[in-house]
C-alpha cells in the first residue's frame, strides 16, 4: 500500500506543477451519471463465480475442473518458515483467487463500487486539465480529440480472498491479501490520457507496430479463446487488440465489453511496468511474489462483475467476447464496468 500512496503521490505532483495555472471547480460524474452496481448490498459475495476457484493444485496434482498457467512450480519447495523465518522444505500450493476489481468508467471520479462519484462538482482538487477531468479538457464536456472510446479506471483490493488467505497465510508464507482498500485511480496518471507520455513509461510499444509484430497476434486470439494466451507475444490481447500504448485511448468504438476487457489489460500491463502488480506463479515466486515488468499473461483471467454479471464463468485475457460477454451491455445505464481480475497464486506450505 505504501508503494502505491508513493507512485500516486509522485504522478499527482508531477501534474500540479505542470498545470498549476488553474484550480476550479471539478465537475466530477453525478448521481445520475455514476450506476451504483450494489456492491455493498450483496453483490460482493453474489456476483461471484465460485467454482472459479477451481482447479487447486496440491504437489502439482489439480483437484476440480479448470486451467492452469504452464510454468507453475514445482511440487515441492524450500522457503523461509513460519519459525523465525528459518528456511523449511515444503509441497507447493497453486489457487486461483479473486484479488482485484477494475472500474471502468466513462466519467471522471464515477465509482460504481461505491455507487457514486468520489468527488463531486463541488470539490476542489490542486491539479486541473488533463489530470482533472481524466483526459478531458476543463469542463467536462469535451470529448477527447480523436474518434473512439476513452475509459477512466480504478484499481479496488477486493475483500473476500482475505477469507482465503485467513486460510492459506496459517501454512504458506510470504503472501498476503488487503482489505478493501482504491489502490489507483487513472485520474491522477497523466500517461493514462496521452499516448505520447505513456511512450515514455514503455518504450518497447515501437518495435511492435509494424505489420509482422500486429499479424503474429492472430495466433494469440486463437489461443486465447480456445485454450489460453501465449506468453510470448506479449505485445498481444487476442481478440481485444493491441496491448500498445498504455494509454486510455482506444480507436475502436464498437464494442463496449471488448473496449473495457482491452484497457483493462493495458491497465494490468502498465500496474506490473510499474512494480505495482507483481508475478505470484511459477518457481521464482513461490516464496514470495516477484517483480515481472511484462505482464504474466497466464496468470490472470477476467470476470464481468457489473453491469451483468459472470457468474459461472471467467475467461483468458484476450478471449473472444462472443463466447462470454458480447451482450453483457446495457446502453445507457450499462456502459460503465466493473471487472474482477483472478490471480494464479502459489505458495510453499513449509513443515515449520
């Protein structure tokens, strides 16, 4: 928590001093713009697939149905113990959980978790432009200067695996989970709303527009819908589009489960480019997680947790949105998103 107050505190002082000209009024969403997806009132535990949490693997061995990333650990590990932290020999244990939400949101400040704005027209904030209005021009109003779709997000720890890791942190070590707690907020990151700055944060995006690097993501898609996303090609979202610029912009304007579920992977991109999102899979995690600059494909598959909900089901990054969610829209009152992220977890339930 800390490291993310840190890394929101330097992009909100970054922006003060470039905009510090201004300092009215935030005309931030209203009751009438912001859905409230009654978060609070039941849907917490009720939009929940389940049988998501499925498969777990013991030792290597996967009990219920499901899929897994290739590169899991070894079944068995050394880490430090839960005695004094002396190092103890262990079985590994991998489990899918619910750890994060992402909203997805049209206008500036809408929190559908909440079930309204988190500033409203009256609040004053010592940023203005581009970092007020989430990539708008002062009063609201404007739309962004290229044809397309422009989400805002926010990034919530979700509070039902802390009744997992109640469980799992009385025998593995070195992993934890939060309460509910906003970890990031896209208003405040002026990379988000400009494509150029966002360069700066992920300079490899140039070696992969050209046409060779666009057409090889056609085997990603594939992959993602029918079996899982391949690692390697990296630069890819399947189906969704190009996982370049790391920005809110999106030129396509058809697809508002498709568009949210694509910046909702860039967002996950750019949390692990910031050392935000780590790697919680694989060998090299299993004590700890472990920094991984590029995202982890494999270790994350979505949910749709709001406006309607999947609730028997969750999906691959980059998987077609007509076998999961194409009609999971409802215009006008149902463009806003808010999406659950599953992470692939393993641990080392050590002897001591």
């Amino acid at each position: 928590m800390a490291r993310c107050l840190m890394a929101l505190g330097l992009l909100l002082g970054s922006v003060t001093v470039a905009y510090a000209e201004d300092t009215g009024n935030i005309a931030g969403a209203s009751g009438a713009t912001c859905p409230d997806s009654k978060f609070f009132s039941g849907a917490m535990i009720n939009n929940v697939c389940w049988k998501c949490f499925f498969p777990i693997k013991i030792m290597g061995i996967p009990v219920g149905g499901g899929q897994t990333p290739d590169d899991t650990a070894a079944p068995f590990c050394i880490c430090p113990g839960r005695t004094m932290g002396i190092p103890s020999p262990g079985i590994t244990l991998g489990y899918w959980q619910p750890r994060h939400l992402f909203e997805m949101v049209r206008q500036p400040w809408c929190s559908p978790v909440f079930g309204k704005a988190l500033i409203t027209k009256k609040a004053k904030l010592g940023v203005t432009g581009l970092a007020r209005w989430g990539g708008y021009e002062p009063g609201g109003q404007q739309h962004h200067e290229s044809e397309g779709s422009y989400y805002n997000w926010h990034w919530w720890a979700y509070p039902v695996n802390i009744l997992l890791d109640s469980l799992i942190g009385s025998v593995c070590t070195g992993k934890g989970g939060y309460d509910i707690d906003i970890m990031y907020l896209s208003e405040i990151d002026p990379t988000w709303n400009d494509d150029e700055l966002s360069f700066y944060t992920a300079p490899e995006s140039k070696l992969f527009a050209n046409p060779i690097a666009i057409a090889a993501c056609a085997a990603d898609a594939v992959a993602s819908t029918v079996y899982k996303p391949i690692q390697l090609l990296f630069w890819c979202a399947g189906t969704w589009g190009h996982a370049y610029p790391l920005s809110g912009n999106v030129v396509d304007d058809d697809s508002p489960p498709r568009t949210t579920s694509l910046l909702t992977f860039r967002a996950i991109n750019a949390l692990h480019r910031r050392t935000l999102a780590k790697k919680s899979y694989g060998n090299s995690a299993v004590c700890r997680n472990m920094i991984e600059p590029i995202i982890p494909k494999q270790q994350y598959k979505l949910q749709t947790f709001y406006p309607m909900p999947e609730k028997r089901s969750n999906h691959w990054l980059g998987a077609s949105t007509f076998e999961w969610g194409e009609w999971r829209n409802i215009p006008v009152k149902g463009e806003d998103y808010v999406i659950m992220s599953w992470e692939y977890t393993e641990c080392c339930m050590t002897f001591w």
